[in-house]
C-alpha cells in the first residue's frame, strides 16, 4: 500500500481521500478548514496536518483537489506548500479543474526537483466521488500514471492517460463543454413538455430509451420536472469551468457558440440568486421566462 497525503477536503476530496483509507493506504490529509480535517480523521482514521508541506513529508503520492488556479499554485508552490516536503522521486496528483497552463507552469517548476506530476482532473460529481466511481483525465507520463493508477483506482471506475501534462486539464474542458450542451437541450425539451401539457416524466421514461438519452436525462430529469436543483455540480464552479475552456478556445482558435452561450444562460441564473443549485437550473431560467 502507498503512503499519500491529500490535500483539500471539499465535496469531492473529503470522500476520495474516504477511499484510499478504505484501500489500505497511508493517508494524511490537509484542509484549509482545520476543523473538517479532523472530522475527517475521527470519521476514516488517518492523519491531519497543519500545513500543506507536513502533509507531505515522507509520502510516495501527494493529491490536490483545490478550487481553482490561484489556489493550487498556493498549496503547492506557497511558503508552506507541498513543493517544501515532498522528497525526490515522489509524484504530485493534481485533481483540481483548473487550467493547461498551471499545469504545465507546476510541472516545470517542480521537475528540477525530480518531482513528478500529473494532471488529473475529475468528471462524475459528488454522487461519483461517494460512490467511488469517478472518471479521472490525466496528463504526463506514462511511468508515473502506471505507478499512481492502482491508488487512484480506490475512487475511480475509469483513469485514462491522455498524453504529457495539460492534456488531462484539456480534456475535462472538452468534458464540460459537452455538458453545457446536452443540459441546455434537456432544459428546453422538458420546458416545452411543461409549456404543450405532456407528462414530463412519460415523456422522458420514452425518449430516454432512444437517442435522446443521456447521462444528464437519466439521472436529472425527474429533479428537474419538480424544480428541485440541489444534487449536483454547483452553477458557480459550471461557470469557473466553463470560463477556461472559453479562454483556452480562444487562444487555440476553437469556436465555442454554444458553450459561450450556455455560459451566459448560467449567469442569469446566478442572478437569480441560484449560484449554488446544480447545473441542471437551467430550466429555471426557462421558467421564469414563462411567469
């Protein structure tokens, strides 16, 4: 069994980190919040540590799932960030979304050290974190994804090496603007049910065994027809995804109508105070129109 820390205990890494205990691994684990580490510790045993950098002392893997660019360049690279522990020959796991770019700007800083790393964004939400099942996107190379993938295994259905660092980032934004898509055509098909008088939820046991169907129709759908949109990916980290990939687009020259689009829809939503329903609210939006 490995010995790892996990730094970031929010939705998703409080149950990953669950998992590696539950493996057999050696886990010590960080969070901002000291509090909800040790919740942690008395909930899966393990360790908590007081600083990114103690985290890491003397473990073969460390893993991030943080919130964003700003703060992954602070856990890893700050005064006490995991960089000052880690020893030679150990691997960094990034599984935050953030961008290509501080994945590679990691990695380089981080190689002369012979640290390795690896990006690896996550897809599959709260429910695929708890379940264990999630799908993970990694970028670097190929020795080190064979080392870390029998421990990321602990959490994952489905871990695929895509090509050097970034291409994981690259990958979940591909992911997300997939997402925006599909959920936009859910919203409008289930608004226009409502709007011609059909049964909403015949309709979509129906179409759902056609080509309709998706993983959003399948498991969204019923939510949705009753306006309840608390089981999901929050609207305010959809846009913070949504908003790097937009700017990746622009600088390699993509055309992304629809995700940019979707991406307005959602601020409107924000500014319906709906910043932390799931991505699913779109049919409120919708919704209101109609009122």
């Amino acid at each position: 069994m490995a010995k790892v820390a996990f730094i970031g205990l929010g939705v998703m890494g409080y149950p990953m980190a669950g998992h590696l205990v539950k493996q057999g691994h050696d886990v010590t684990v960080y969070n901002r919040t000291a509090s909800k580490a040790q919740q942690w510790v008395e909930q899966h045993g393990g360790k908590a540590a007081d600083t990114p950098k103690d985290a890491a002392k003397g473990q073969d893997i460390v893993f991030t799932c943080v919130g964003n660019d700003d703060d992954l360049r602070q856990v890893v690279l700050g005064e006490h960030g995991v960089v000052h522990g880690m020893h030679a020959g150990a691997i960094l796991v990034d599984h935050t979304t953030a961008s290509a770019d501080v994945a590679r700007e990691i990695a380089a800083h981080i190689e002369p050290l012979s640290i390795a790393f690896l990006d690896a964004p996550v897809s599959g939400g709260q429910a695929g974190a708890e379940n264990g099942v999630l799908t993970v996107m990694m970028g670097g190379e190929l020795a080190h994804f064979d080392t870390v993938k029998p421990v990321i295994e602990a959490y994952s259905r489905c871990a695929e090496l895509l090509g050097p660092v970034g291409a994981g980032q690259l990958t979940k934004m591909v992911n997300q603007i997939c997402i925006a898509g599909v959920v936009q055509g859910l919203a409008e098909g289930l608004h226009f049910a409502k709007s011609a008088g059909l049964d909403g939820l015949k309709v979509i046991e129906v179409i759902s065994k056609g080509a309709a169907q998706s993983w959003q129709m399948e498991n969204r759908y019923q939510t949705m027809w009753q306006g309840k949109y608390d089981f999901g990916f929050a609207i305010d980290w959809m846009r913070k995804d949504l908003g790097i990939a937009l700017d990746e687009a622009r600088r390699n020259g993509s055309h992304l109508p629809v995700a940019a689009l979707v991406d307005q829809f959602y601020s409107e939503v924000q500014a319906m105070k709906g910043n932390r329903w799931d991505t699913s609210s779109l049919l409120a939006r919708l919704e209101k129109s109609r009122d």
